[in-house]
C-alpha cells in the first residue's frame, strides 16, 4: 500500500431521505432537474390536481436539500 490512510473515515454514501408530498405538487420539475444525484424521476401517474409528480428512483439522496429550495410549491422534503 503506498501513502497514508484518510485520517478520518469515508462519510456514508446514503445520508438523506426524499417525501414527496404528491397532491400538492404542480408538476414543474424542478426538483428533478436540478437533483445532483438523480434521485428523482417523473412519475407515470398523475396527482389529483393532473399534474405528474416526482418519484423516489434510488436510495442515493446525498441530501442536498436542493430539491426542496428550488420547489415552488414545497412539496418536497428531505431528512437526514
């Protein structure tokens, strides 16, 4: 092994989770968009209001917590 060890340890790769709140949603994709990750997708089915809303596609939110800054609505949320 050449070099050192890290001095402290690598963080977890999985630090966030992602609630949707889907009926208040106004289908923008925002969120989806601007999500380094790409946590998110466009879902299938519509919300009450028929707008599309985003869905959780992995377990890899690093939360970020840009998706919730950049919804207009609030919609979205994230907790560590």
């Amino acid at each position: 092994m050449i070099g050192r060890a890290p001095i402290l340890p690598q963080p977890a790769k999985v630090r966030g989770l992602v609630f949707i709140k889907k009926s208040q949603c106004k289908g923008c994709e925002l969120c989806i968009e601007f999500c380094p990750k790409s946590v998110l997708v466009r879902s299938k089915g519509f919300n009450p209001k028929g707008y599309h809303y985003p869905i959780v596609t992995n377990g890899e939110c690093i939360n970020c917590r840009l998706c919730v800054t950049v919804c207009p609505e609030y919609a979205i949320f994230s907790v560590a």
